[in-house]
C-alpha cells in the first residue's frame, strides 16, 4: 500500500490519495486494510515517509562519521545531499523524491509528515553547518530549510527523468555547490560583507 500511494502522488498528485484509492491500487480487496494498518491518510503518509528515511538518514550518519570534525561546510552539504541522492536516484522505479516534493508544500500533510525526516543524522549537519556560519543561527535555519527544498526539489526532477547513470556523481556534486551557496552567501540581514 505505501508503493501504491507513491504511486497515486506521482501518477495523479496528492490530492487524489485516500485510503480506498490506496486499497484499489494495491489490490486489496479487505476495504478497511487502510484504515486497519495506518489509521488515517496522515498515517499511512506518515509511514512512506519513515520508511523511505530510515535508510537515507542511516546513510547519512555513517557518512557523516566517515567526516573530520573540522569539515567544511561543503563536506557536510555533501553528507546532507549524497544519501538521499542515492536512495533516489541510484534506485530503479525510485518516485520518493518527488512524492516527497508534493508533501513538502502541502498546508496540511506538510508540516506534520515532513517532521518525520527530521532525523538525528539531519539535525547534526544543520549543526554543524551553523557552528561554521558567521549568520545567525535563525538565518542558517531558514537558509538549510530553504537548501533542503532546493535539494527535493531538484532530486525530483531528476527522478523523474529516468536513469542518470555515472552522472549521478556529477549532479551531486553541483546540487551540494549550490545548496553551500544558499548556506554560505553572506547576507546583508546580519551585516555581513556582500
């Protein structure tokens, strides 16, 4: 059921995901499976989140102990990046990164289910990158929130454009360029030198 609302979100848009379509797309004939195992529609988009982070963000941690303590701020943009990069990108069928763009934006669903990718491995490269910025860490925030939907964002489009191949390295590689500068750029907010 949780491929199935992938699926559903990328095919027809999120609007279009309720229990019963789930169920029908599934193939479940027992019409309160849904309901039974998830709850809700929050539940059951709760659970395609978690279960698709549980391993970027396992991939995120072991890439950020691979990491020196004293690593730029580039290196860990590349550890916030790379994991899920791969989790998407490297995966045959993959449509996380753009049902997780479409939940991302939504009123409803956005704040809540978004919570749920906020792991330990994310939380620490937001603070390590904020130890390393002369902003304060009220613009780092919003500038990693900002860099992280620039990062789904991006990964969707990819996605959805087929097997990228060895080139897969190479878009990293500018997404995580760019997404430092969206870290990095000195702003004018804090009186900081252009």
């Amino acid at each position: 059921m949780l491929d199935a609302a992938e699926e559903i979100a990328v095919e027809v848009g999120l609007g279009a995901i309720t229990l019963t379509a789930v169920q029908r797309r599934a193939g479940q004939s027992n019409k309160s499976a849904a309901a039974y195992h998830f709850g809700s529609l929050d539940g059951l988009l709760a659970a395609v989140v978690a279960r698709r982070m549980e391993p970027i963000n396992a991939a995120r941690a072991a890439h950020l102990e691979r990491l020196a303590p004293d690593a730029g701020v580039a290196a860990l943009v590349d550890a916030l990046v790379r994991p899920f990069a791969d989790a998407t990108l490297r995966a045959p069928g993959s449509r996380y990164a753009r049902f997780l763009a479409q939940i991302q934006l939504h009123p409803v669903y956005g704040p809540t289910t978004m919570g749920l990718s906020e792991a330990s491995s994310l939380r620490e490269v937001q603070q390590r990158i904020t130890a390393l910025l002369p902003s304060s860490p009220e613009l780092v925030l919003a500038r990693f929130a900002a860099a992280a939907s620039l990062m789904i964002d991006t990964l969707a489009r990819w996605e959805g454009q087929g097997p990228p191949g060895e080139d897969v390295d190479l878009l990293c590689a500018d997404l995580t360029a760019v997404c430092t500068a969206v870290l990095s750029t000195p702003s004018p907010m804090n009186g900081e030198a252009r």
